[in-house]
C-alpha cells in the first residue's frame, strides 16, 4: 500500500518541477510582453505551501491563520492582529468596531469622520455603510496624502475620527495626525494596504494608529491572492473587530477551538439579559456582524510572503529610484510625487501629475504607454464625489479640493515592483523619451 509521506513527497517534488518549468518559459520582449503595474511575485515555495494546506484540508481559518497573526503583528510590533478576506473587509471592521455599542466610547450615527476625497472607495464606503458623515479635506499635490495642515480647521464638536490611507505607500504626516488626534480625542484609522514596510520617524506605517488596515490582494507588497489584515493595540477594539468578523458573536476565543468548553473554558458559564442561563456562549451576537474570515490556504501562502517583504521592498525602492532619477529631466512636464523628510516609503507605484502648461493630455500619454503594453492606472478615484455613485452621499468639505480635483484630471501612476526588472524599466524609460520625441 502506498504511503501517505511518500505520495506527499511526490506531489511536492511535481510541484516544484512546475514551477521551474514554467518560470524557465518566462521571457520579456519589448513592445510584445506586457508589464503590468504590479503583480505576484513568488516561487515555488509559495506554491509548495498552499499545495500542503490544500492536501492538510483543514481548510478553513485555523493554524496557519494563527501562525500568521503572529508573524504580522510582530513584525509591525502591534498588540492584535486580525486576517480578513480583504483591505476593504478589513476597513469595514474597523469602522464597524469604532460605531459598536460593545466599546466604550463608540462612535454615533451622523458623527463625523475627517477623511480624503481622493481615496480608494471601500477606506471611505464604511464610513457611508455605517451612517457618518464624511468630512473631506484636500490633499497635497505632491505627497497625494491628506494635507495634515488642514484638518484641525475641519474638526466640529461632532468629529470622531481621522480615517486615511498611506497613499501608494507613501506615509502621511504621523506626528502631525497623531497630535491632531490626541487634542481632539480622535480615533484614527490608517488604511495601510499600499504601505506594508513604509516608515515613519521609525516607526512602521500602521502602528500609529487605534486601527491600521492590510490588503493582500496580488497587486500588494506581499499577496495571499485576496486577503487582509486588520491590527490594533488596544484589547477592547480587537475584539468588537473580531465580534464583526466573525457574524457579530460576542465569544472571542479562536475558530476551530478544540476544547469543547472553547479556550476560554468558560463557553456555558454566562448569563445575557434576555437569554437563559449558561446559553452557549458561541452563539450570543453582542454585534450585527458580517463573515469575512479567509481560509487557511491563504494564509499559508501569505506566511512564505511575509519571509519576502524585506526583498520586496528593497526591489520597490530600487526601481522607485530610478525612475525617479529618470523622471528629474522632465520635471517641467511633470510633479514628481515627494515623501516628507521622516518618510522612508516603500512604494506601491508612481505617481506623476501632468502640468497645466505641460502641452499633452493625460489621455494622450497613457493611451501611447498602454499602447506599448506598459500598464498604467489612475489614482484610484481620483476626487471620488465626482463618481457616478457618490453623487448624492451626506457629506461635508472643509476648504476647498483642488489639489483632489487635479489628480482626477491629471495624474496616474506607473509599477515600481518587484517583478519590473531592470531591462523592463528600461524600456519603459525609453519608452517615455520616444513620446516625447
Ligand atoms: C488604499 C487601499 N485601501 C483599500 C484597498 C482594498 O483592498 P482589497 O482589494 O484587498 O479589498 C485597496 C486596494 O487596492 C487600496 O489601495
């Protein structure tokens, strides 16, 4: 009979095989291949591990989901770390968690969050989907962050929080934010899912603030295919975030526990006003909540990833250099994207602004790079009320959002990962000069 370790050994060794046969296929030819602004950058080991979580079966959120709450959370040097399915999933806990009456000091409906109108739409959907009024300050031209030196004006007795992302990796001003927040009382929430490794004043982006939020979706600094993270030092907020991960129950022990009285050893031990005696703790909802676990699987994967990131982001900052070293002699057709002195960015992509006076439009531009197979993508929203779909949110603007205005119009970002090689950059270099002949 055959035995299980050896059939195991034979699909892995199988495995492996694939991987090299394919990777020795890979060949760039300029103009034919096409460079995508980002994409998954992995081996065989990546693949070695989601064969053995498939093969393991367990399937669903469990010990690999376990092992890489850890790895993460330590590596950020956070308290909590929770894995979702997604950066959006974990963007809506954390909105979630803030407006639970399971916390102490929840935000109410109709209270207001200060946030970017140039932003990724699921870091300001939950602010929407849970009934707040979105405060919207401009950005500045360069950073494309929130321009910190504007909020305070923006604070009104009903302002809560500070909700933004860390723009293509790029960090927003921290000590400012933070102070803002703390004269205020303000929570803040960091959408950290284009800043995995970005520093600032040494400190990790997404350890500032109540809650930071991770997307692992294959465009990342590391991928689980689809994927988040979700981190927060404070006790009480981890588990409102994790009541609403896991369908608004109010037991905070572990899915997949075995103990049959749950970790806590406690499962039948509580009295809720209105539920009888001892009812299963594991079906109490102090929360109405959502599923938004991913699966084991993923995090296998995730876990070879996070092993990665150091290379990752010394690959980005590296070709983040060069082009911008490149980009120097056309400064006068272009705002070049700029980090603040205490930033140390790991670039998810780059971002050029066309001048007014630059005698090109940004469609002319990108059409020609697309039409070079070089990918390109807009800063996301751009100004997102002017989306078909914002067009009538409750809402508020504090001064005036030209700068979020221009980057509808004018900017877009080309890749700077770890998969543009250096004879990709080049081409995409000569490229640019070409269209500028
Ligand atoms: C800043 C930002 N926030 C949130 C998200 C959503 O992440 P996901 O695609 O994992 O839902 C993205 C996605 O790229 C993003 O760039």
């Amino acid at each position: 009979m055959a035995d299980e370790k050896l059939l195991k050994q034979e699909i892995m060794d199988k495995v492996k095989e694939i991987y090299k046969l394919r990777k020795a296929k890979e060949t760039f030819v300029k103009g034919k291949t096409r460079i995508g602004y980002s994409g998954r950058c992995f081996d065989e080991k990546e693949m070695l591990a989601a064969v053995d979580a498939v093969l393991d079966f367990w399937l669903t959120l469990g010990p690999k989901g376990i092992e890489f709450c850890e790895s993460f959370k330590n590596y950020l040097g956070n308290k909590h770390c929770l894995v979702t399915n997604s950066g959006s999933s974990s963007n809506l806990l954390a909105i979630s968690a803030l407006c639970s009456d399971s916390i102490a000091n929840p935000i109410r409906p109709w209270d207001e969050v200060i946030t970017t109108a140039v932003t990724f739409p699921t870091t300001l959907n939950p602010i929407i989907q849970n009934k707040l009024t979105p405060v919207f300050v401009d950005i500045e031209e360069d950073t494309y962050n929130i321009d910190a030196s504007l909020i305070e004006a923006a604070v009104s007795s009903k302002t809560r929080a500070i909700v933004f992302a860390h723009t293509l990796g790029n960090p927003a001003e921290m000590d400012k934010i933070m102070a803002i927040a703390k004269k205020y009382k303000l929570y803040v929430v960091e959408d950290t899912c284009d800043a995995l490794d970005s520093i600032y004043e040494g400190k990790y982006c997404g350890s500032f603030g109540d809650f930071s939020t991770f997307s692992f979706y294959a465009a990342h600094h590391i991928t689980m295919g689809e994927g988040g993270a979700l981190c927060t030092n404070s006790s009480e907020l981890y588990r409102a975030a994790l009541s609403y991960r896991d369908w608004g129950r109010a037991c905070y022990c572990q899915t997949g526990e075995k103990n049959p009285n749950g970790a806590c050893g406690h499962r039948f031990d509580f009295k809720f006003k209105g539920l009888p005696e001892g009812y299963d703790h594991k079906y109490v909802y102090s929360n109405i909540g959502y599923n938004l676990k991913p699966l084991d699987i993923q995090c296998a994967i995730g876990l070879e990833q996070l092993k990665k990131l150091p290379d990752f982001t010394k690959a980005r900052k590296k070709n983040f250099n060069l082009l911008y070293d490149f980009m120097k002699k056309y400064e006068d057709k272009f705002i070049l994207p700029r980090s603040l002195p205490k930033a140390d960015a790991s670039w998810f992509a780059f971002p050029l602004t066309i001048r007014e006076d630059a005698g090109f439009t940004k469609k002319a531009l990108v059409t020609f790079l697309e039409s070079k197979n070089i990918e390109t993508r807009m800063l996301f929203a751009g100004n997102i009320l002017n989306q078909p779909g914002y067009k009538n949110i409750n809402h508020r603007i504090s001064g005036q959002l030209t700068n979020s205005d221009q980057v509808l119009h004018k900017t877009f970002f080309l890749g700077v990962y770890p998969g543009i090689t250096q004879e990709k950059l080049e081409y995409i270099t000569d490229c640019i000069d070409e269209f500028f002949k």
